[in-house]
C-alpha cells in the first residue's frame, strides 16, 4: 500500500513538472514575440522619421527640416570633424565642439531683419559655429558650415547698427582658405549667414542620413514588411497543421478511451459483486452461529 502511494505521489509531481514545462513553453514564445513586435515598432518608428525627414527636406526651398526657428542639416564633409587650428585648452571652452561627417546639426536661423538681427552679430564670439552660403572660387554657391576665427568691427553701418568682418575656418582645414563674411553687404551678397549652430549629434545624423536615402526605402520598408507578411503566413499554416495533426490524435486516441473506460466500468462492477458475495457469506455464517 506504502509503494502504491509513492509511485502515485510519483506520478503526481511528473504530471505537474510537465504541465509546469507547457505552461513554460506557451509563455516564451509569447514574450519572445512581443520583443520582437517593440523592436518592430521602434524601427519603423524611425523609418518613418526619416521618410518624414527626406520629404520635408525636398518639398522645402532651403533642402533642410526647419522645427520652430532652427534647421536641422546633415555635415557631409570632414571640414570640421577634428582640430587642427586651435590650442585645446582654446578648444575645450567652445560651445560646440567637432562635428564628424553625417552628424546632425540644430542650427538656430538667424532673425530676417530689425534690431535682433544686429543682436545676433553682436553676439556672434569666437569659436563659434555658423552655418553660411557661400560662394566658392569655381561659382558655386554652397551651404557651409565653419568656425569662427575672428570678428572685426566694420567701417560701414546698416541702419545705425555696427557691421561686422567674420572670418570663419574648418576645424579639419590646414590650407589657411578663410571664408569672410562681410555683414554690411548681408542682403545684397551672395554670401550671407543662416544661423548659429547650437546643437550636435552623430549618432541622429547617421541614422536620418541612412534612413533618407532612396534604397532605405526598399530595404527599410518594403523588405521588412514583406518578411512580416511572410511570417504571419507562416505562422497560420503552421497553426493549421498543428490543428490537423491534434485532430487526427483525438480521433485515434478516442476508441482507446472508450475501451478503457468501460474495462474500469466492469473491474468495478466485478468488484461490487464480490463484495455482495462476501457479504452474503458474512450474513449466512452470522445466521449459522445464532442457530448454534
């Protein structure tokens, strides 16, 4: 009887480690599969941005996304990616430090005209970054973006407001080609400034950048989302054949239930019917001793 109970208790503990091991088995891939749908969503999230991103900046005049006065530009030259002018005592105190290829620049617009415009050149100190058109020896005009070396006071002024000469450098530069800009002659020239940069990162810029290119668009978007859709697929025809499978167990599985059930239904009544025997026996010898 002792050995009966262990191997039941046996049985028992097996039973549960195995219901305990499916319940296991049914939870991982569930949280497996909300990670993966959080990544998913993060990355189309940023997908989206630069999709955003790349339409503002071609439906836009100046080819950049401009949020509440300040644009935001992508540095695609090593112009300011490492010193090579400035002490570094000088360099540690400058509010924006290198900027690699590919970063993201905030860069704060400069006020289009009145006082504060002029207060913006009053400001403007060395070591600061400026983000400028400016027109090269070849005739093209192009977007740059340099430190300021120096800034002088100007013999003209505009409107009664000191003019000023900045001369700006890239970091990276050693030929000693300076651009100057001349802010008296600001709205006349071809030259001129479009704001202060107050802001950096590589990390935003090489993702926006990668994310704006025409072939992200197909290995960011359409690839992925077809392997999503492929995956679904996969996974219903897999529930389908695992459905089908479970089925034709249950139907095989089910005669064998039957014959057992109805084998315990007659050990039972085999075992009722001993017992009615035993108690016969037992009445027939009581009725024999009270004779007696």
């Amino acid at each position: 009887m002792a050995e009966e109970v262990k191997e039941s208790e046996t049985t028992n503990s097996l039973d549960t480690e195995t219901e305990q091991a499916k319940s296991n088995n049914k939870k991982s891939p569930l949280f497996v599969r909300i990670i993966l749908w959080v990544l998913f969503g993060i990355y189309m999230a940023l997908v989206l941005t630069g999709i955003i991103y790349s339409i503002a900046c071609k439906r836009s005049k100046d080819g950049t996304l401009t949020i509440a006065n300040h644009q935001l530009r992508i540095v695609t030259s090593e112009s300011m990616a490492e010193n090579k002018i400035f002490t570094d005592e000088e360099y540690k105190t400058f509010e924006i430090g290198s900027i690699p290829k590919y970063s993201l620049v905030s860069i704060e617009k400069i006020p289009e005209s009145g006082d504060k415009k002029y207060e913006f050149y009053d400001n403007v100190k060395r070591g600061d970054v400026l983000t400028f058109y400016y027109k090269m020896d070849d005739g093209r005009q192009e977007i740059v973006t340099h430190r300021v070396l120096s800034k002088t006071e100007n013999k003209l002024k505009s409107q009664g407001h000191t003019t000023y000469v900045i001369t700006l450098e890239g970091d990276n530069v050693e030929s000693g080609k300076h651009q100057i800009l001349d802010t008296a002659r600001d709205e006349t020239s071809t030259n001129f400034v479009i704001g202060k940069v107050v802001y950096k990162s590589k990390f935003f810029g090489v993702i926006l950048f990668a994310l704006s290119s025409r072939w992200m668009l197909i290995f960011g978007v359409v690839i992925p989302c077809a392997g999503l859709f492929g995956y679904e697929i996969f996974r219903i025809i897999r529930m389908v054949v695992k459905e089908k499978k479970e089925e034709k167990v249950a139907a095989i599985d089910t005669p064998v239930i039957a014959d057992e059930k109805e084998k315990t239904i007659q050990e039972k009544d085999q075992e009722i019917e001993e017992l009615r025997k035993r108690l016969a026996m037992l009445e027939q010898e009581k009725n024999d001793n009270s004779q007696k």
